[in-house]
C-alpha cells in the first residue's frame, strides 16, 4: 500500500512515516500542499493522509485538488483545528475520515484498515485467531461454525489488539480507543480488565485463548504468528 | 433611593422647611414692622407738637387750662400735655393700658418731657394696639399665598428641570450598566447630553467596557492559540513515544517508564482538549439548532458510561418523561454537559451508592432535570467556586479530574441559557439541577 503524507510539521511526519514503514506501507512525505499535488500528479497513492494546516493552500482546496489529481485513493484529513464545521466539509468533500491531533499511531492504522477493508474490499475480513476465526466486516467471532456473542465494546477491543498484534497495547491506549474523548482519567483502574476477563471467560467456553497475552504492568497484546 | 426621588424629596421639603419657617416668623416680622413704623410715627408727631411749642409756646396748647388732652373721634390716637416737677426728664416708648372715657385700650405710648415757659411738661402721644395690628392679619395672609404660589412655582420647576437634567444619566445607567451582559459585546452608542460631566462618566463607561472586552477577546484567542499550538508538539510526543515502545531495544524498564511518559501526556491533551472546548463554547463555535429527548440524551449518556456505574455498583433510578424535546441546543454539547455531571455523580460517590435521576415542567413551562448521588458531598464553602476553572472539589479525595469538568458544564449551560443548580450535604449526597428555561423545552406526542 502507498501513502502520500501531506504535512508541513516535519518531526510528526517522521513519526508517522516511520511507524507506517513498520506496518508495511510505503510512504512519501510532502511538507507543504504545491509539493503535494505534485506528487499526487506523478505517483498513484492508496492513502493520502493530509494535514489542513498547511502554510501554502487552504488544506480543503488541497482536499479538492487532489481527489481530481487521484480520486481513487483513501483520504484522510489530519487536523489540530478540530471545528466540527471543517470536518462536516471534509467528509463532504468525500474525505473517507477525519483524525483530529493528537492522534495516536495505533488509531490511523485502525482506521487506515477499516478504510482498507470498506473501500479496496481486500480479502482480510475473516482472520483466524487460535481456533476461532474473526470476522472483521460482520464484526463476529466464531468457533468451528458456531457464532459466540461479544458485545460491541468487547469485539472493538479484541480486533483492535488484533489489528496490532504481537505489540502490547496499553490499557490507556486501549481505553481511547473505546470511549475516545470521554475516556476518562483514571486508566489504572480495571475497566478494560474486566472486558478482557469477559472475553477470555466467553471465548474460553469453546477453545484455549492463551494467545491473549497479559503483560503485567503494562497491558495486553495478541500474539500471532 | 434613587438620585431623582433622593433630589425630589430634598427640594419638597427644603422648601416646605422654608415655608413653615416663613410662616411662623411671619407674625412677628410684620408686627415688628408695624411697630417700628408707629414709633417712629409718634416721634414725628412728637416733633410737631414741639415745634408748635416752639413757636407759639405751651400756653397755644393749654389756653389757660392746667393740662391739655385730645383724641380722635374712635379714641384710636390721643395727645395729652401736663406739668411736671421741675428737672423730672422721662423719654420712652412703651405699651400700656390707657383709660379715656370709661374705655379702657392698650395704646403704644410716646412719653416725653421737655421745658417749656417756666415749666417742665410731659407729653404723652398715643395710638391704639389695634388700629396699629389692623393691616397685620391680610399681610400676612397675602404674603403666605404669594409665597406659597411662588414655592409651587419653582418646586415644579426645579422638579423638571432636575428631571431633564438627571435624564442622560438614567439613560447612560440603563444602557451601559443594567441592561449589558458581561464580556459587553455589542457596540456602546454614546448618550446625548450637553453636561459634562454625565459625557465623561459615559466615555469613560464606554473606553471601559471596550477595554474589558478586549481584554476578554485577547483572553479567548489566547486559549484557543495556545491550546491549538500545545496539539501538535503533544500529538509529536505522542506518537515518538508510541514508535519508541516497540523498538526491539527498549526493555521491559523502559517500556514502564514511557506508560508512564503516556500517561502524563495524556493528561496533559486532555487538559489542552478541555480548555480548547471551553475557549470554542464562549467563541460561539457551536451551531444550536439540533433537538433532542432528554431521555434518550441520558440514555447515551449511560450508555456510554455504564461500565463506570457497574464497575463501582452504583444502583441508577432514572425517572424521566418520554415526550419532551429540547429544541435549539447543540446535542454535542449538551451530551457533554450530562456525561461530566454524570461521571462527577459516579466518581464522587460511594460504593453501593445510588444515583437517581428525576425531572418535572415547572409552572412558568421551565423543565428541569435533576441527578442526586449519595456521594460524598461538597462542603458548604467549596460550593461557590466549583465551577471555577482548575478549581477540584474536594481536594482531600486523591480523585483524579483537574478541575475542568465543571467548567464545561458552566460553559456549556451559559451558552444555551441553562441555569445549573447544586444542592448538597458533605457525606450525604449532591443534588446537581438542569434548569432549561422555557424556549429550550418542547412537548411532542
């Protein structure tokens, strides 16, 4: 997959860039919208991760611009703005989604699948977890034919650590990603705990789950090969 | 009191004051005037009868007689003359009792002596008390009509023209202090008044509020710069952090410490994130043109926070009607708004404890909510300032939240015209109040 960074705040695209080159992206950086378009000119993109504070060109002429240069790719609008109203335009605009900064790393990837999956209709909506196969489109988990009933907060957590396996994930960066801005301040406490407890205890009815690993003090992580 | 009744009362009685003083002085003033003109009136008589004596002597007087003595026909004045002891000397004017004819009448009496021919005289000249007070009564009643007319006169005067005057002044009160509302936002139109010093005190009015409000204008985008430019290098961190976590050389040590980094700096975004909310509310950023039921905004509410409420067993009665809407609000907000009151009602309450959730449409069409915790409550002097920016109630709980929660809340109320309300007990419960005025509340089917 090829992502187009467009971003003028050279040290986050960095970040980015590295943590995409991690997850097996391919990406090119862009610090101002003209070098942008550019790119978008020559190049074919999956992704296009586009910041709206850029120096040169209003980021939703940018968004315009680009989705005539290359209106196949997934758009994403990065924003430290955060009005609603811009965010109502780019979606409107036909941005595919919309992350306002700071963001976590773990949090684009996820969507960046999501949009994967949506919009490219790639063949990765049935994963196999230990004995039970995940369906990321359905959002079911099934063992051997037989559906077993998560809730929708328990689902979102197990694909989320899924999505990032073999890397543990933080009860904090877990806890954002379920109640987003209304998670609240006290991470020590054992809400996760108790929803990872709940789908241990239901997935465990059917078959071994030890590949939900707890890491003490740290948080949990799925290891798979 | 206001400036007009205190300058309206003062003038009506400083003129009944003058009025009452002038009509009790006023007997004595005329009388006095009366008086002195009669003394002086005997003395010319006085004068006459010496000159007659000068020039024709006594004898004109006494045609032979011991004494002399003549009086008008109604007894009202008198002259008499008579021998005295030689050397006797007597000149006065007194009031006394005189008997002419069988009568007797008070007379205002000149007496004097003086030598005439071979003998000292008296002379005695007389005019009757009343022929004297007779004109006393209708000049004095004359001059208090006259007076009172002219008092009349200029207390209406004074009264509007004091009126007129204080005028720039009730209006520059009600335009520029009653009637604005805090950060004074619209424009100031200048009062119209020639006096000078009411045009200061409304300049300097106007330079003032100017001033506040440019002074809360610099406030506001100062916190919504500052927050907006904290974002990034937070968003940088963050994610340098989240790259550095899964670098294979990074041990178990150091991946504890950068959770801990993590932590800090997510408080850190989440204060930042709090205070660019409150900056966007009073920036007016928030359309309010969405409606919603109130039940089904608790409904998300919980929905949304009900791991919270199981996780502590809190028991929640929610008792609230089905067919109300609250139209012309920013649903966002207003989520927000329940969320923080519902999570202050969780957080600070006990273990076991309860919450219970109550509504009820007050006689004036007002609707009010109601969320009462069995929590720990606040104290009594804390209840003023909870509301403050970075102010954390109960500071001695080791509970977490820096003190904004109820700042959005406060926001969030005053800018759809909510009054929030708090009652409570330290150990007892809160009770926190939604009050959504009238134009908020709609009844649907």
């Amino acid at each position: 997959m090829k992502v187009l960074l467009i971003e003028d705040e050279k040290t986050l695209a960095y970040e980015v860039e590295a943590f995409l080159k991690k997850a097996f992206y391919i990406c090119d950086l862009a610090h101002n919208a003209r070098k942008g378009l550019e790119m978008l000119g020559v190049n074919p993109y999956d992704f296009v991760l586009l910041d709206l504070g850029l120096p040169d060109l209003d980021g939703l002429k940018v968004l315009q611009e680009a989705k005539k240069l290359n209106p196949d790719a997934a758009y994403i609008i990065l924003t430290a703005r955060g009005n609603i109203e811009d965010r109502i335009v780019g979606l409107d605009l036909g941005a595919d989604d919309y992350l306002p900064k700071p963001f976590s790393l773990l949090e684009l990837q996820s969507r960046m699948q999501a949009i994967s999956r949506r919009k490219f209709n790639l063949n990765t909506h049935e994963l196999d977890l230990g004995e039970f196969k995940i369906d990321l489109q359905k959002r079911t988990v099934s063992h051997s034919e037989k559906e077993i009933e998560l809730t929708r907060k328990e689902f979102d957590l197990l694909s989320y650590l899924l999505l990032h396996k073999n890397r543990v994930l933080t009860r904090m960066q877990l806890c954002e990603h379920i109640w987003g801005t209304f998670a609240d301040d006290d991470y020590d406490s054992n809400y996760i705990d108790v929803h990872i407890k709940n789908i241990r205890k239901k997935l465990s009815a059917f078959g071994p789950v030890e590949w939900l690993e707890t890491v003490r003090g740290v948080g949990y992580k799925i290891r798979k090969q | 009191m206001n400036l007009i009744s205190k300058l309206t009362l003062f003038i009506t009685l400083s003129k009944l004051a003058i009025v009452l003083l002038f009509i009790l002085t006023l007997p004595y003033l005329i009388g006095g005037i009366a008086r002195t003109y009669t003394d002086y009136y005997l003395r010319q008589q006085q004068e006459k009868v010496l000159d007659v004596v000068s020039k024709n002597g006594v004898e004109s007087y006494l045609q032979g007689e011991e004494s002399y003595g003549s009086y008008t026909m109604l007894k009202e004045e008198y002259i008499s003359l008579e021998p005295v002891a030689k050397g006797f000397s007597i000149d006065t004017i007194y009031t006394d009792e005189r008997i002419i004819e069988q009568d007797t009448l008070n007379y205002r009496v000149l007496t004097h002596s003086f030598p005439a021919d071979s003998g000292t005289y008296l002379m005695e000249v007389g005019k009757t008390i009343d022929t004297i007070d007779q004109y006393n009564r209708p000049l004095q009643r004359i001059a208090t009509y006259v007076l009172l007319a002219l008092i009349l006169i200029t207390l209406v005067v004074d009264l509007f023209y004091t009126r007129y005057l204080l005028r720039p002044l009730g209006k520059i009160i009600n335009t520029k202090i009653k009637n604005r509302k805090f950060p004074f936002n619209e424009n100031s139109v200048p009062v119209q008044t020639s006096t000078t010093d009411f045009q200061s005190l409304d300049t300097s009015l106007i330079s003032l509020m100017e001033q506040i409000h440019e002074a809360f204008e610099k406030e506001r985008e100062f916190t919504a710069n500052a927050s907006h430019e904290l974002m990034t290098p937070i968003g940088i961190l963050q994610n340098k952090i989240e790259n550095l976590m899964v670098e294979p050389e990074v041990t178990e040590l150091v991946q504890l410490r950068l959770i801990g980094m993590q932590t800090t700096l997510n408080r850190l975004k989440r204060i930042v994130h709090s205070l660019l909310l409150i900056s966007r509310i009073e920036n007016e950023q928030f359309s309010k043109k969405e409606f919603v039921r109130v039940a089904e905004l608790f409904d998300d509410v919980l929905d949304e926070i009900n791991h919270r409420l199981s996780e502590r067993e809190i028991s929640l009665e929610t008792n609230l009607s089905k067919n109300l809407e609250l139209v012309n609000v920013n649903r966002d907000l207003l989520f927000q708004l329940v969320y923080n009151l519902m999570n202050n009602a969780i957080r600070y309450n006990k273990a076991n404890g309860s919450i219970r959730i109550w509504d009820q449409v007050n006689a004036d069409g007002s609707y009010e909510v109601g969320i009462s915790d069995t929590g720990i409550g606040i104290p009594e002097d804390e209840l003023a300032t909870i509301f403050n920016r970075f102010k954390k109630a109960n500071q001695a709980e080791e509970a977490a939240g820096y003190g904004l929660g109820l700042s959005i809340v406060k926001s969030i109320a005053d800018y759809h015209k909510i009054t929030i309300g708090i009652i409570s007990e330290v150990s007892v419960g809160t009770t926190f109040t939604i009050l959504f005025p009238e134009e908020l509340v709609d009844m649907v089917e």
